[in-house]
C-alpha cells in the first residue's frame, strides 16, 4: 500500500509540475504510475488530496534545504537569514514555482495552515527566542515573530514566482526580506 501511495506521489508530482494542477489528468496520472483511479481514492481520497501529498513532499524537502543551508552559518541570525534566503531562492525552481507557490495556494488556501510549514515556523520560533535571550532582538513575543519571519520569507518567494522575471526579481526580494527582519535586531 505505502508502495502504491509513493507511485502516485511521483506521478503526480510529474503531471503537475508538467501540466498544473487544473490540466493534470486523473487517468493519465495513474495509468503513468500502473494504478487505477480506486488507488488513488483510495490513499488520497482525491486529486486534491494527492495535491496537498506531493506539496508536502516538495515543501518539507525545502524546509530542510533552508535548514542546511542556515547550518552553514556559525551565527544564529545569519543562519536565521541564510534560510530564509534560500528558501525564497527555490522559488527559481520551475517544480516549486508551478506547485508549491502557485497551484498549492489556488488549491489548497493559505500556506501557513499547511502541515509542512510547522516544522519550520518551530526552528525559527526557537531561534528568536535564543536571540531575544542573548539580547540580540528585540524582546517581542517568539511566536508572533516566528510567524511573521515564516511568512515574510513564503510571501517573499509567492513573489518570486509569481514575478515576469523571477532570476531578476529575487536579489531584491532577498534584500527587502533582510532589511524586514532587521528591524528585530536591537539597535
């Protein structure tokens, strides 16, 4: 059964980042993976579902780029920014853009109720409240500002994508979204 269900995660990753959301073909899709359409009713209930599956799988493999990338810094608030960039640097990426960024919010509603956004919105959550301690932010609450980093940097890379010029776009996108978050550090 899990064996089936991951057929039809890659299937539907490819019909969508191929086609979209909307044109993708129910049949297509799971004829391409060997399976019927029960299968796919049955492990996702429907094409939606199947959406909000193959979202997950490419949003949390962002989450934990963003993650390795930040590891690269030694300093918790270069790391805290080097994921954000990076996370918005993968709205270059023509499978992120076409699913995560467009189709997932069309399909799916708001990104940050989605499940794979938790893990994130918890690293960086952890991280201002690390900072406010060693009195580098500003003492406001974690949380709120945890969400608003969070959601800076998935509006920042909603932006990106949804831009006549991604590759252009982005360094000031990037430059706006440090700029933003600077106005937690104490002066």
């Amino acid at each position: 059964m899990e064996e089936n269900r991951l057929k039809l995660i890659e299937a539907g990753r490819k019909a969508f980042a191929a086609h979209g959301y909307a044109a993708a073909s129910m049949d297509e899709l799971t004829a391409s993976a060997g399976l019927t359409r029960g299968a796919l009713y049955h492990n996702f209930g429907d094409k939606k579902g199947l959406l909000a599956a193959v979202v997950h799988q490419i949003d949390s493999a962002m989450a934990q780029k963003a993650r390795q990338v930040g590891a690269l810094e030694t300093d918790p608030w270069k790391a805290l920014l080097a994921e954000g960039a990076a996370y918005i640097e993968m709205a270059l990426d023509a499978e992120v853009q076409r699913i995560v960024l467009l189709d997932g919010p069309a399909v799916l509603g708001d990104p940050s109720q989605w499940p794979s956004q938790d893990s994130c919105l918890q690293s960086t959550k952890g991280t201002v409240e690390r900072l406010i301690a060693e009195g580098r932010l500003k003492k406001v609450d974690p949380d709120a500002a945890a969400r608003l980093l969070n959601g800076a940097a998935l509006n920042a890379a909603l932006l990106v994508a949804a831009s006549d010029d991604p590759v252009k776009s982005l360094p000031r996108v990037v430059e706006a979204f440090n700029a933003m978050a600077g106005g937690l550090l104490v002066s």
